[in-house]
C-alpha cells in the first residue's frame, strides 16, 4: 500500500511528518484538488486483491463482498493461530472496551493479572490464587431459612443473627435478655450457685435450733398462713386515729429531722426567740428584712448623723441633708452627696442659711446621682449658704 504521492498536490502532513493525505483544493486561491492517480489506485487494487486471493477466492467483477468474505474465511481457518495481542491498558482506559463506553472493559495490570473495569474503576481482579472483588458485592437477598449454596447478603445475615437471638432470649425480661445482664444479675461470679449455698449455710447455721427449717418457721408464726396480715391489723388498731403522715415509726423519725436530740434542739432554738408578751431581758437576733410583712432588725437602719449626713432605710430609701459653702449673688456651686443615690434622686428643697432678713432667692435642680446645683440667682444678694434636704434612692 502506498500514500498519495508528492505529484498529486497532497494536503502535506494531514496524517502525521511524512503522512500526506487528499484535499478538496481552494478555487478561489488556485490550488487544485488532490488527485489519486494510477499508481495509487494500482496500489489499493493489488492491496486488496492479494487479501481476496489469499482466501483461495477468484476475483470476481460482479461481487462488491469478497473482501469481507476473505477476511472471514481467513479468520476461520484453522492455520490462522496465536495470540491477539493488546497494549495493557488500565481502569480508565480498557485494552479491550466499547464504543461509546471507554472506562469499561478488560485491561491487564501486572504480568499474572487481568482486571475488569466499569465507568473508570477497577471492579473485579483475576490473580492466580482467585478473583478478587475490589467493590461491595451485591446478590439478592435470599428468603429466611434458605439453606443451599447461594450467596448471603448482609440483609439476610442481619436477620438469621436476629431470629437466632430471639429464639435464644425467648420471653426474658429486658433486664436479663443478654449473657451480659444475666452475669451482672450474678454479681459477675462464676461460682454463683456455690456462693449461694455457703451463705445460706452461714444462715442457717447463726438460727436457733427451734427456728432453722420452714416447718418450725410457721409454727413460730403459729401456722397462720395470712401471718402479715394478721399482724397489719394488730397495728392497725395500735395506729388508730393517727394521720397517715405519722403512722409509722420511719415517718415519725422523718418528721423530725431524723434527730435523735430533737427536743434538746427544740429547746435551744427557741431559747433564742422573743417572748410574745415582750421581755426586754432576752435578746434576740433578728435577720434583715425582705419581704413586707417582715420584721425589720436595727441594723438595716445606717447612716451619718451630722451637719452633712444621711439615713437609709430598709427598702433602700435615703434621706440626706447639709449645708453648702457661702454662695456669692449670681454664683453657683455644685454640691456633691454626703453619699451617692443609687438610682433615682425624687427631690431636692433648698432655703437661705442667715441669720438677715435679706432676701435671698436660691434655686436648685439635681444634675446625678450623686451631685446637684445650687444658685444664687439675685446678682446683688448678699452671699449666704443653703441648707438642703434630698431624698431618693
């Protein structure tokens, strides 16, 4: 076989260096068309005729199918043997794949190895010790209870594990349905049964010997079947009348305070309390007020008592007083509290501090929590204090 030839105005290097192919040609530019020639059309026909003739088959001009026919024959022939040969390949590109689906196929890995791959990924590895799954292997879930030699799913594990647990734990409480539960019910001692046995001798070996077997038990119990029954009435009519909350000696003991000295702590308590009729010889502590039908204790009155001072009360209300500096006419000063309001200032009044019947106009008005602003507002009074009283909280 040959390519078309360099006479033939070939489109240069179409295939590949050297590997020339036809054109249609540019009539507007002048080039011509790429023409076959005889000598190629002489190279096509001996081409494929020698594949024909090879087959054992006569050329014949009036049959267009005996190249396929010879390409079959020669394929059937039994001397047409050996290996068919591929590159490697790999998961994304198989040696042998299908059109339109190149990421599936076989392709070969390693010498000794053949791998099949599907979308890219390498699924199923043949070695010569077996066939390895590289993914999770799928199969139908088998019915329950199938017993041959088909493929178990996890499905079908899950439940042959669970039905098989079930038919072991039976009707048994939840708090001894595992091996586990039953173990710890044991106190985890593998010689449970012997431990038993040695405390019930310890037992039986501590009671009198007129009380160490059932039958001198209930006759101790004088045979009465409804034993605790009997005795429940006895106290009943021992209780009486006394309130459910006390009827027995738990709840009595509860009641006060599980104390074993509880009258001597009864005692000392109110040995520290007021006499309701008033006796001024006992002291008594009382805690600070909180709520308003309480008691209030001295100590939650405080203050300073003096020229600047102030009271607090128990709800947090303060009363503060005091005299300011000499304030010129037309001056002002500001005045700070003996001690801070914590919130809120309610009011503020103010007079003249002489000793003149001058007059004297003085204004006041609070600027914080903890300072206000007196004014002499007359420009020609004469200088004077003020004597101030603020309440707030």
């Amino acid at each position: 076989m040959r390519r078309v030839g360099d006479n033939r105005n070939p489109v240069r290097d179409k295939f590949g260096p050297g590997r020339h192919g036809f054109g249609p040609g540019d009539p507007q530019t002048g080039h011509p068309a790429t023409t076959p020639g005889y000598e190629w059309f002489d190279a096509l026909q001996e081409e494929v005729a020698a594949v024909i003739e090879a087959a054992g088959i006569a050329l014949d001009p009036s049959k267009n199918n005996q190249l396929s026919q010879a390409i079959l024959k020669l394929l059937s022939n039994p001397a047409f043997s050996g290996p068919v040969r591929f590159s490697n390949g790999s998961a994304a590109a198989p040696s042998l794949t299908f059109s339109g689906d190149e990421g599936t196929g076989i392709f070969h890995p390693l010498n000794g190895l053949l791998s099949i791959a599907c979308n890219g990924l390498e699924i199923v590895k043949a070695t010569p010790s077996g066939m390895e799954l590289m993914l999770s292997p799928i199969c139908p879930t088998a019915a329950p209870g199938t017993n041959n030699l088909s493929i178990a799913n996890t499905v079908y594990v899950n439940i042959a594990i669970a039905a098989a647990i079930s038919a072991i734990v039976g009707g048994a409480p939840n708090g001894l349905n595992t091996l586990q539960k039953l173990a710890a019910s044991l106190n985890n001692d593998p010689s449970y049964a012997a431990t038993v046995n040695t405390a019930l001798n310890n037992i039986i070996g501590a009671v009198p010997a007129n009380m160490n077997s059932l039958q001198k038990l209930a006759a101790s119990l004088n045979n009465d079947p409804n034993y605790a029954a009997t005795v429940n009435a006895a106290l009943s009519n021992i209780i009486g009348a006394v309130p459910v909350s006390l009827n027995s000696l738990q709840k009595l003991a509860s009641a006060v305070g599980n104390d074993p000295n509880h009258a001597v702590a009864v005692n000392n308590a109110l040995a520290g309390k007021a006499n309701v009729n008033g006796n001024n010889s006992v002291p008594f502590n009382v805690a600070n007020a909180s709520l308003a039908d309480h008691a209030v204790a001295l100590g939650q009155f405080f203050g300073v008592f003096a020229q600047n001072g102030y009271r607090k009360l128990p709800d947090g209300t303060m009363i503060q007083w005091g005299i300011t500096p000499i304030i010129t006419g037309g001056n002002y000063l500001d005045i700070s509290y003996p001690i801070a309001f914590s919130s809120t200032v309610y009011s503020i009044v103010v007079t003249p501090y002489i000793n003149t019947n001058n007059t004297i106009s003085l204004n006041v008005y609070g600027t914080s929590a903890s300072q206000f602003r007196i004014t002499n507002n007359v420009v020609a009074a004469a200088p004077c204090s003020g004597s101030w009283i603020a309440i707030g909280k």
